[in-house]
C-alpha cells in the first residue's frame, strides 16, 4: 500500500474520572479535540484523536472516567468506556500520580487485564509529584495489573509526550494511515461545538451542577458574505433552581459561558461566530435513556 506506516493502529486511553486522559489526548494531537474540566466525569462519549507521525499514525481513543454509575447516564459513560477495551490494539491506562492508588484504579484494571489489547500504564500529572513520591505511586500502579510499558507522563509540562507515544507505536505492527495526514478528530462539528459550550459550564458552576448539564446544538448556518457561523444551542439542566443559576444575574452567567466559549469556536471554526444560547429545563434527563441518546452521550466511533 502506498501510504504504509510502521505503526499503525488504535489505543484507548481509560481510567478514573478526572486521571488526565482528556488533557493527555489534547497533548498528543497538538489541538483541543476534547474538553478538559476538574470536574469528574467530564468527557461523555467516545472520541477520536489522531496522532500522526512520518513513521505512524496512532488513533487514541479518550473515553469516560469509569466510575461507580448512580443513574443511567453513568451506566452509559461506563458502557461507553468498556467498549472501547474490546476493538483496540493497545490499552493505556491513566493513574494520577497525586492521588492515592485505589478501588476505583483497582476496578479499572480488572477490566483492562479482560482486553485481550497490550497494555500500557501510564502515570500522568507527574509535575505534581516530587521524585520520590512518583516512584512509589509507579510502584503501586505498577502491582495493579501486568504492563507492556510503563510511562510517567506531563501533559501540562508537556514532559515526556514522544516517550508516551513511543511507547504506543512499540507495540503497534505496520498498517495503514486510517485518517488523513491533518485530521485531529473526526467528531462532528456539531458535538464539537456542544461540547466546547459545556466546557464553559463546567468551569464555573460547582457541585451537582456540571453534571446536570446536558448542550444541543438546535441549529448552524454559515454565512460566507459575513464570514460568520450562527449557532443556536440550547443548554439544558435538570431543575429551575440550576437554570436560575447558569443563566446567572439578569443573565450574567450565561452571557459569560456564551462569550468564552465563542473565542474558542471561532478558532476551531476558523470563522466569526455569533453564538445564541438559552438554558432550558428537561427534568431529570439523566435518568432518562432516550433523552441521553438525543445528546449523543455513550455514543461516539
Ligand atoms: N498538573 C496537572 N494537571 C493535569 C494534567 N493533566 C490533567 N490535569 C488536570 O486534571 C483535571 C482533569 O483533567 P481531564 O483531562 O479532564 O481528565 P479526564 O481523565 O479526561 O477526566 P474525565 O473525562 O472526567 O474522566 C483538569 O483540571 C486538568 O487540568 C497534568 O499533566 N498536570
Ligand atoms: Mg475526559
């Protein structure tokens, strides 16, 4: 074949809500492809990011954090994160090198050693971390399951990013490039655009909130005379007290989410973007299969 790689291949990247495997992926690809907040359980489907190098291409693959579900929306994210286990060719598993080795990397690695995929441990936020201590989290991570490589990782330094993907394209044999050579992602465009507006959400609400945050984009136009993108999205929360809350005072809040998230589009659309929000209340949604399905949550691939 003429565009033949020595690695090429997919890897998932899995672990516990919030271990770093959203920024990591950002890092890799060079572009925000995914969002990235503290919150736990940020990412909420499957998503794509190529990595493409002159000797391969590696297509990562961010999942949900897996974590203990409480409703249906969880058990999607969970669902959604085991799949990608079964049709890659390498696992990376992501434990947070400031936080205690537990249950939870427990649980995650009993179903990363089911994935009949090589495996790679990576520990990530290592610029948190003195020497020591990154020594005894690698020890602790490294007894959780058997590895094929081991990788300590910085997204946020942007420290040992190629020793990372090294470390992937190892264990992947020679193949095709799957996507072309400048394709980040192949999210649509759409999910990208709910996705960055969620994004904003996250970063300034607090506690039930960001999890009872469902975005839809309802309609986009592109307008070539004015170089500009229209975008009606509309944000939706599970009760009037959290739309009182994300509209914000007189619509402080949500004028603030509509204004950063904005900047953002219009670097990924590489257009003017005039964006429309409104909030809106769908009762307990999370709870509510076919509503989760409408946001494309679990999905993704
Ligand atoms: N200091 C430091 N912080 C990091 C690093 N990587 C991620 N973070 C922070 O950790 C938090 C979680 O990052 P995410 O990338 O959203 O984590 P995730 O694993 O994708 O989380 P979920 O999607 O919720 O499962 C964010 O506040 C990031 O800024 C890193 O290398 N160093
Ligand atoms: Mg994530």
């Amino acid at each position: 074949m003429a565009d033949e790689v020595a690695h090429s291949g997919f890897a998932a990247l899995v672990g516990r809500p919030n271990a770093g495997k959203s920024t990591l992926v950002n890092a890799l690809v060079g572009s925000k492809v995914a969002i990235v907040s503290d919150k736990p359980q940020t990412t909420r489907h499957r998503l794509r990011a190529v990595l493409d190098r002159d000797d391969a291409q590696i297509v990562f693959v961010d999942t949900p954090g897996l974590h203990k579900p409480i409703d249906a929306l969880g058990e999607e994210l969970n669902r959604s994160a085991l799949l990608a286990l079964e049709d890659v060719d390498v696992v990376c598993m992501l434990v947070d090198a400031s936080q205690p080795v537990g249950r939870g990397d427990q649980w995650v690695a009993a179903h990363v050693e089911r994935s009949p995929a090589a495996k790679v441990l990576a520990l990530t936020k290592v610029d948190l971390v003195d020497e020591l201590e990154m020594e005894r989290q690698l020890e602790e991570a490294m007894n959780l399951t058997a590895f094929n490589a081991v990788v300590n990782v910085s997204a946020v330094d942007a420290f040992n990013l190629d020793g990372f993907a090294d470390a992937v394209a190892e264990l992947l044999p020679p193949g095709p490039r799957y996507f072309p050579r400048d394709m980040p992602t192949d999210q649509p465009v759409e999910v990208m655009i709910a996705e960055f507006v969620r994004e904003k959400v996250l970063l300034h609400t607090f506690e039930e909130i960001p999890h009872a945050v469902g975005v839809a984009v309802e309609d986009l136009s592109f307008n070539r005379k004015t170089d500009t993108t229209a975008i009606y999205a509309v944000v939706y929360v599970e009760r009037d007290s959290q739309k009182g809350i994300v509209v914000g005072k007189g619509g402080s809040m949500i004028k603030r989410v509509g204004e950063e998230a904005r900047v953002d589009l219009e670097r990924l659309l590489g257009s003017k973007v005039w964006l429309d929000l409104n909030v809106k209340v769908k009762k307990d949604w999370r709870r509510d299969a076919a509503q989760i399905r409408r946001f494309g949550y679990g999905e993704g691939l």
